[in-house]
C-alpha cells in the first residue's frame, strides 16, 4: 500500500525493539531485571492513594464530558499557584495548556514554531527530538555532549550552531542520563539566546527556548533550576514542559501541561484542539484537587524519591564496586529522574561464543541475553553506536530485582575476552 513520504521514513524506536526482546525472553519465562523503558511498575511504584481516590470520586460526580480545549480553569489555577510556590515564575491560567502527557506538548511546541528547514538545536543524547525534527521536517543539529559536563550542552558548544536556529530543545534532570544543569551552566545559555536574539530584526522569529522539566520535581541534592527565574528576559521565548507523569508516578494518567508566552500557547492550543489531545476531564479534576493540598504532595514526593534513589544508588554503588576490581565500567552520580547514565566499555570483546561485540547495541543485547539485564545504549537518544554509555531506568524494576542484577552483570562482563 502506498503511504505518505513522512510514513514511510518514520524511524523506529530502538527503545521499543529493545523492549520487544525483552518482552520475547519474559514470556519464555526468564526473570529479567528491566531498566529500559522510562514507566513505572504500578505494583512497585503506585501512584498516590489520594490521587486515585480523587479520580475515583471525578468519575463517580460524571465528569466525564469533554474538557475545555486548554484545560480545566480550576487545573490551570492550581498550576499558576504551583510555579508561583515551587519555582517563583509568575503565569497566568492563559499562558498555560494541558494535554493527555507531555508529548502533545512537545510536538504542539515544534509545530507552532518551526517551518520546514528550520534548524531546530538539541543535545545529545536527549529524549525524542530527532523524532520531532523529522516529524515537522526541520533541519535537527544534535550537539554533542561528554561526561566531562555530565552530558549537559554548555554555552560554548551550543553558541556556534545558534545562527538562524528556530529553537532550542533543552531538558533537566536529563533524559536520558538523569543529570542536571549547573546554575552557571544555565545562567550561560540563557546569556547567548538572549545575545543572538537582540541580534535579530523585528520581523524575524526569535531563537526559542523548549525547557522540558517533567521530572523537576524528582531532584536529590541539586536544586531544579529553570531559564525565566534565572534571567527574566527569557521569558518571551520560553516554552516549559511539565506535568504528572514522571513526579506522581502516573504515566498513565496523562496530565501534562506547558506554558510560556500567551501568543504562542494560543497557537499550541490550536493544534492540540484538531489532535484532540486532551488530558481525561476526571483526571484533571482530581490532579488540581490533589495539588490544591501541598503538605500531601510533599509527603507522597518525599518517599517516593527516596525509594527511586535508593534503587538508582544501588545500581550506581554496584557498578563503582566493580570499577573498583578492574572491570571497565562507571557510573554517573545519580541527581534526579528515575535514571542512571551508565558506561560499559566493552565494544570489540568476544563472548565465550566467539561473537565479537562490535557496537553498543551487541553489548546491550549480549547482557540482556546472559545477566539477564536490559538497559538502553545511548544510540538510541542520538549519540553514536560506539559510544559505550547506557542509560538504566528503575521505575519498572524491584530492588530485588536491581540487587540480584549486579552480580548477574559482573559475571557476564567477566567472561568476555
């Protein structure tokens, strides 16, 4: 059957296929520790008592009609008092836009911005936005970064390629490497979006800032910072992504919500209302219930992070044991989201079967297939194939099951020559 040009050069996901195998192995009945998909184990992770019972309750008062097309006005109020209380940005219920997740607003947020050709400039690796440039036929430059800055973009690698960019795509904590932006780090970006957009004349788009914070609120020991309470000028062209996915464990629920300037949540909201990719009325009823009560939300996140670091360190304590005695692995210190940036430097050994692992995708599928681990090489969020990084996601996993891993990983590594 003939499709469309854009049908036909979708790229596959390597998360999904590497999913797929996994899925294969459990049903075969092997035990797998399963650290590739960022979601969470509902049984491991639930979302919050009083959350699910708030839902229960919107189902049961019938709000079940359709929503208004940006959102609940009560949802909306309750997220203008959340950015106030949590991040000291002050916008109002029309500067914001709820949607079923954060991936509406993403896709809404390049196609309300970018033409075709426009240069669109991200880190990598980073989440999706290869997918979206290809999605909305723009010209995708993807910054390389290094562990040297944890594989955040700095200032001085994004600054060369800003020259006529459409937007900038940025994310912290990180996915997929769970770490953060430095105050320095940010302070520096924002500085040159701001410089290269008082370059640009009147008629001109400016350079655009997306700041994808969905996990903002599942940070340890460095605080969330964002570009607008940094510099206010960023504040024209800052459009954030936020919402209950990753902080509530409620990937499921899909409540998400964006906001920056009105002009341009209006247009996003235009789009979103064809898609119709609204966020359930029920759920956003009950999330603005839920966040109207920040002493409940705060006690649900702070055991919640806890119980997520806890899983991340023990991954990470493992691995820089291993270090340790020789074996060539590291890991990053964990600083928030529900991942771990690991490295597994094993490209160009042979297994005992004589394959030799010439990418990081055979070193993948080889401890998949003999430690029973599955993880996800940085390919897969747009670096290079030999590049030995991989990022381990602990939301579908027990500690059980991450403590029984590392000694499944060490004897796996060990037999490669």
């Amino acid at each position: 059957m003939n499709v469309s040009v854009l049908a036909n050069s979708l790229i596959g996901s390597e998360i999904i296929k590497i999913g797929n195998e996994v899925n294969d192995m459990k049903s075969k009945g092997t035990d797998i520790a399963n650290l590739t998909i960022g979601d969470f184990d509902p049984s491991i992770f639930p979302i919050p008592e009083a959350l699910k019972d708030a839902i229960i309750e919107a189902y049961n008062q019938h709000q079940t009609n359709y929503p208004p097309a940006d959102g609940i006005l009560a949802l909306r109020e309750t997220i203008v008092e959340l950015l106030k209380d949590r991040y000291n940005l002050d916008f109002k219920s029309n500067e914001i836009l709820v949607s079923g997740g954060s991936r509406p607003l993403i896709y809404a947020t390049y196609l309300a911005l970018v033409d075709p050709g426009d240069k669109v400039i991200y880190p990598a690796p980073s989440w999706n936005n290869n997918h979206y440039c290809h999605l909305s036929s723009a010209e995708g430059i993807a910054v390389e970064t290094t562990e040297e800055t944890n594989f955040m973009p700095t200032a001085a690698v994004l600054k060369p390629h800003l020259k006529d960019a459409t937007l900038l795509a940025l994310c912290s904590p990180l996915n997929p490497t769970g770490t953060m932006f430095t105050k320095d780090q940010l302070e520096e970006i924002c500085d040159i979006v701001i410089e290269e957009n008082k370059s640009r004349s009147a008629g001109e788009k400016p350079l655009y800032v997306m700041y994808d914070q969905i996990y903002s609120l599942l940070t340890f020991d460095k605080e969330h910072i964002n570009p607008v309470s940094l510099r206010p000028e960023m504040r024209d062209y800052t459009i954030y992504i936020d919402g209950t996915s990753k902080c509530l464990a409620a990937t499921g629920v899909r409540v998400g919500w964006g906001f920056g300037p009105a002009a341009v949540i209006a247009k996003m909201k235009a789009f979103l209302t064809h898609i119709g990719a609204w966020a359930p009325k029920a759920e956003q009823v009950a999330v603005a219930k839920y966040f109207s009560d920040k002493a409940q939300v705060d006690t649900f996140l702070a055991a919640f992070k806890s119980q997520i670091r806890l899983s991340l360190d023990t991954i990470y304590d493992g691995f820089q044991e291993m270090k340790a005695e020789g074996f060539a692995v590291d890991a990053i210190v964990p600083m928030g989201a529900i991942y771990l940036t690991l490295k597994i430097d094993y490209i160009g050994k042979t297994t005992p079967s004589g394959q030799v692992l010439k990418d990081s995708a055979d070193v993948n599928f080889y401890l998949i297939k003999e430690a029973q681990a599955a993880l996800v090489p940085f390919s897969a969020f747009g670096t290079d194939e030999t590049k030995s990084w991989f990022r381990a996601s602990v939301g579908g996993c027990s500690l059980k099951g991450i403590q029984e891993m590392i000694p499944r990983i060490k004897k796996a590594l060990a037999q490669l020559s």
